[in-house]
C-alpha cells in the first residue's frame, strides 16, 4: 500500500539513524509521520520488538499502537494474531516504568509483579503513620502530606535528600511520615504512582547491566508530546538510549506547551540539540486541519512569544469563511449568544458534536450550562457539572444549615470544611448526642456561632454579602488559596457563587434564598443524567488539547480573564505570559472550518460587575481573516438594559 505523505513527513520518515527532532505543528500528521518512521525502519530490516514508542496517554498510545500494527499487516510484515510476531513496545511513561520493574524489579527489591498503591491506598498508609506518631490528622492533612511527597519524588528528592534541607517542624513531621510510609512500601514489596518512574531511573542509573540490556533492546526510541516531559521523563529517555547509536526521535511542539504547572519543562525540548550532538531537524509546516484564515491568526498570535522553534503553518485550504468577533453586553449575553449561534449552526445540518465551546477558567461553565438548557441545545461538558463540584456544595452547606440545624449531610461537610480539627469520630458523637471533651466543645461551640451570624445575616443582607462573608470568614478562602494551582481554580468557582445571586441584590437574603437553592437544586438534578448524549461540547483549552472540532467558539476573550490573571494580582511572569499565549494558539487550532471569537463588555466576578476590556489577543485578527459582528450585542443590550 502506498501512504501519501509530503515532502517533509518523507524527510522525517526516511531520516532513521541518530538523534531527529521532529517539530510539529498542530494538524500537520504527526501520528502519521511517526507510524510511517516506525514502518520504514522495519522496513530496513530492524525486529519490531527493539523498536520503542513512549506517549503520554493510555488514549494517544492506543491510536498509535492501532494504526502502526494496522501499517505492519498491509506490509504483511507481521500478524496480529500471531503471537510469535514480534510487535513495536508501545507505551506510556508509567507503563514503561511498570515493564520494567516487572522485568528487573529483584535488583530494586521488588516481586515480578509488583503491587501498585492507588492514591487512596498511598493515603491509607500515610493516616497510619500519623496514628503511630500520635499526629493529630485534623492539624496536618494527610492529603497535602501525599502531595508533597509525591511532588518531591518526581523532582528526585530521595529521603535523605530531603532530610538534610529540613528547616521546619513541618518538614520534620513529613520526613518522618515519609520514612515510615516508604518502609511499608518496602514490606509490602509495593510500589506507588510515582515510584513507577522514580524507581525505574534508579534501577537504570545503578545496575549497568540491566542499562545495557534495554540500551541494546531499543535500537530506536521514539517520544511523543516531548515539549510535555517533565524532569522525571527527561531522565528516564536518556538512560534508555543507545549512546553510541543516539537514534532516538522526539516529536513536539513549542507552541503547544501548556502544562508548566504540572512539572513539564520547554527547556527539554529547547535544548534537544544540545543534548544530542548532530541531531537532523524536520519542521512540519503544512497544517491538514484548518481553513488558511485560522492558521493566519494561529501563526500572527504565537509569532509574539520569545521563547520557542519557528515555524509558519500552511494549508492548502486557502482562505476560508471569515473568523467572526461577537461582543456580548455581559456574560449572560455571551451564553445566550454562543448558545443560539450552535442552535442555528445544527438547523443548517451541522452534527451538535462538530461544535465546541471553549474557555480559560471552569466557572465560566456555569452561565453557558444555563443558556443551552435555557434554548434547548443539547450539549455535554467535559468535567463536573457546576452544582456538583464540591467546594460549590460546600458552601451551600453553610447555607442550608444555618436554616435547618437538622440537616446532619450539611452540617457534616460545615464540620469538615475547611479543616477545625473536628473528625468523623467526634461528628458521630455530635450526631448521636454524646459527650465530647471540653477543647472539642469549644470547637463546636465557635462552627454553631458562626452558623448563628449566617443566618442573622440573611436576614439583613444581600444573599451575595452572605456568601462572600461564608467564604472569607469560615476559612474556605484561606485553605484554598493554600492549595496550589487546583485550589486556586476551586476558589473561582466558589467566588462565581457570589456572581450568581448577585441577580438578587436588592432583596434581603432571607426573601430569595429558597427560590435560589431550588434553582441550584434542580440544575443538579438535571446534571445527573450522566449517559453521554450528542450534543455541543463545552470544556476548558486545557482539556480540548488533541481534539478538533468544525466549529469552536472561544468564549471569555477578555483582559485579566484571557489572558488569565492571577488571584491577589500577583504579577504574571514572562514565561506565565507565554503559556496563555499558547493557550491561545491550541485553542484557535482546534477549529477545522469555522472560529468565533466572544467576549463580554461587562462580567460579574466575586459579585462585582465590572468593565472588561477585550483581549488582547483578538487584536492578532487582521482585518482580511476577521469581521466584527456586534448585531447581537446591540440587540441584547438595547432589550436587557436600554430603553
């Protein structure tokens, strides 16, 4: 069979030997060129057992394992259903550092088989190490514990690295809960997550021959997604190649880095070259997703960063329809026109499927939940639903409860968050009407004063006052602003709970707070129809990565929201900067035909309405690729606001 590829794709799947960095834009068939490489050095006489593929998901090793075993049967080079053909290793990162702790794991003190601790056995472990130092869990949570240790092993902390820059009581405590946790580990012959990786560099740092062995079984490494590698990855590629053949090919994109915040290093992929004397670079250019305009404003936003390789993507498809900029009066107004725009889009003929609405932050959701439930659109969304999320119902507890004291699911989470050293032996206690000690009592005693002043409040304030007040002074605030990025994400939704019912002020709390926890109750009952359904995919940039769609709106196109500030304006970073430009770029590049850029002139965030001004990023659309259409925000803001 004869696989059509162009100039470039041929150079990358020819070029086998010595070290080759594939630069590949977005759509230019980089799954493609990598199964045709594979093929090709088959092809030349290489077993298909020594050859390695490493992707970063189980999802994206299926496709490529699919595709290149369907190549090697074309070929008649192999049978699937032969088992004494050897086929192509392809897997991920933690499945590679499984293979081989499964191989090799004796030298490491592990079984064949080793057994693998999920997050919640990791977590079961590190609360008996607590109980055995007799460390109250309600002073230091054994989850940010796992946290930490799993973020120190990925940076290869070992444990007495870690010792030796303790400079806190904290730091004493975790290292020596970790000494215990990794002890059990030891007894067990288990291993965790991370170890997967962690324990398999260490095996090929310290036993040469079993380096040697894989060295030599992989005569040809391929990594994809390698602007993605985090340290940890880094490490284990180097180890595993060849160093007097150095044939091993990276395949990623500058432009696409939007992981930083979970430990993924551009500077891997910005010094492959450095690494690897004598590497051939191929720069896959022409794009075979998108109309000519998209890729304009794809390659006039991205032009703008400093740190990334140059390249320029082209299509065939020259042109194309026009991408349209729509201004909206408010975040309603954006909803209601995103939501009527795919209405209309799927009465033409167009699938609810080939349609995507994508944003920056995961409150944005919300509103856009309400407009296609509102018009009738059906749709899905990629990640939990608003009023399911569980700081959302967190602080609806504290709601509920300060008006219904009986309420023991409310008042459990109202005891549990944030933390108050309050635990579920003393809740049962408190449930049952027992006795509890006099410093427990206290506790208490100060969670049920607050709960006096909510609902004091209600009773004068707006509902929007109340939950800014539940939010700050409970403590919820402080936790999860403490809690890392993903805390800080929580706290935007939590805060897009004031932006709500800001619709009520005017109105004390007391009169609309039922009318308010009927809406969020039945918004959630809705949202437990969990079949999945066609319909119009809603979900963050982040999660739309390696998909594409005909259609996408690009909704919330504003300053400070995308590009995304920081909460308590901490300034943005150069490289912060970069990244949400991007962003920006694997959000335009998701769109095949047609793009919409939406923002609104006015948003409610924290409960204040506050004037926007639009992104910067829209002034990338030169005139010839856009057109403006603000008919909609006319019409909207003359019907909702103007007389």
């Amino acid at each position: 069979m004869v696989v059509s590829l162009n100039e470039k794709q041929l150079e990358a799947v020819l070029h086998t030997e010595g070290p080759l960095l594939i630069l590949a834009g977005a759509g230019a068939g980089k799954t493609k060129t990598i199964t045709e490489r594979i093929v090709q050095i088959v092809k030349n006489g290489t077993e298909p057992k020594n050859i390695l593929a490493v992707t970063f998901t189980n999802k994206a090793g299926k496709e490529m394992r699919e595709r290149i075993l369907s190549r090697l049967e074309e070929e008649k080079i192999i049978e699937r259903s032969n088992p004494y053909f050897s086929k192509p290793i392809i897997k991920t990162f933690h499945g590679l550092g499984l293979m081989i702790l499964s191989e090799y794991g004796k030298f490491a003190g592990l079984l064949k088989n080793p057994t693998i601790l999920d997050s919640q056995d990791s977590l079961s472990i590190i609360k008996g190490a607590l109980e055995k130092l007799n460390i109250d869990p309600k002073v230091h949570d054994p989850s940010k514990i796992r946290s930490i240790i799993s973020k120190e092993k990925g940076n290869f902390t070992s444990l007495s690295d870690y010792q030796k820059k303790i400079v806190s009581t904290k730091m004493e405590i975790i290292f020596s809960i970790w000494r215990i946790y990794e002890n059990e580990l030891k007894e067990q012959k288990a291993v965790d997550f991370d170890d997967l990786i962690v324990k398999a560099v260490r095996l090929l740092e310290e036993n040469k021959e079993v380096r040697d062995f894989y060295q030599n079984r992989f005569k040809y490494i391929h990594v994809d997604e390698y602007q993605d590698t985090n340290q940890a990855q880094y490490e284990f590629i180097k180890l595993l190649i060849n160093k007097d053949k150095n044939n091993i090919c990276v395949v990623g994109d500058t432009d696409q880095n939007i992981y930083s915040w979970r430990g993924a290093n551009l500077k891997n992929i910005m010094g492959f070259e450095k690494d690897f004397e004598g590497t051939h670079i191929v720069v896959l250019e022409e794009n075979y997703r998108s109309t000519g305009n998209i890729l304009s404003l794809a390659n006039n936003a991205i032009k703008k960063n400093s740190v990334r390789k140059e390249k320029v993507l082209f299509t065939k498809k020259e042109g194309g329809e026009k991408i349209e900029i729509l201004p909206a009066f408010d975040e309603q107004g954006e909803g209601e026109l995103i939501a009527r725009k795919s209405k209309e889009l799927i009465e033409t003929g167009v699938s609810p499927k080939d349609i995507a609405v994508l944003y920056r932050a995961n409150f944005q959701s919300r509103v856009l939940e309400e407009s296609f439930l509102r018009e009738g659109v059906p749709y899905n969304l990629l990640g939990t639903k608003f009023f399911e999320r569980k700081e959302v119902k967190d602080v609806l507890a504290y709601l509920r409860v300060s008006m219904n004291r009986a309420s023991q699911v409310d008042l459990k989470r109202v005891f549990e968050t944030p933390k108050k050293g309050i635990g579920k032996a003393t809740i049962a206690k408190i449930f049952a009407g027992a006795l509890v000690n006099t410093s427990t009592d206290l506790k208490i005693k100060k969670v049920y004063e607050f709960l006096d002043k909510v609902e004091e409040k209600l009773q004068n304030e707006n509902l929007s006052f109340v939950l800014q007040m539940i939010i700050v002074e409970s403590g919820i605030e402080k936790e999860l602003i403490e809690g890392g990025d993903d805390g800080i994400e929580r706290l935007e939704n939590v805060r897009e709970l004031v932006s709500i019912t800001s619709k009520y002020d005017g109105e004390v709390a007391i009169n609309v707070i039922e009318q308010f926890l009927e809406e969020s109750s039945l918004q959630s009952d809705q949202d437990e129809d969990k079949e999945e359904k066609e319909g119009v995919r809603l979900m963050t940039i982040h999660s739309s990565k390696g998909l594409e769609f005909d259609y996408v709106f690009i909704c919330g196109l504003e300053h400070d929201l995308f590009p995304h500030k920081n909460i308590g304006n901490k300034k943005e970073t150069k490289e912060e900067e970069e990244e949400e430009r991007r962003l920006f770029y694997v959000a335009v590049t998701r769109a095949r035909k047609k793009l919409f850029l939406c923002y609104a002139e006015i948003r409610t965030i924290f409960g204040q309405r506050q004037i926007n001004a639009p992104s910067e990023f829209l002034e990338d659309v030169e005139e010839e690729i856009g057109e403006f259409n603000e008919t909609y925000y006319k019409e909207g803001a003359g019907k909702i606001f103007y007389i």
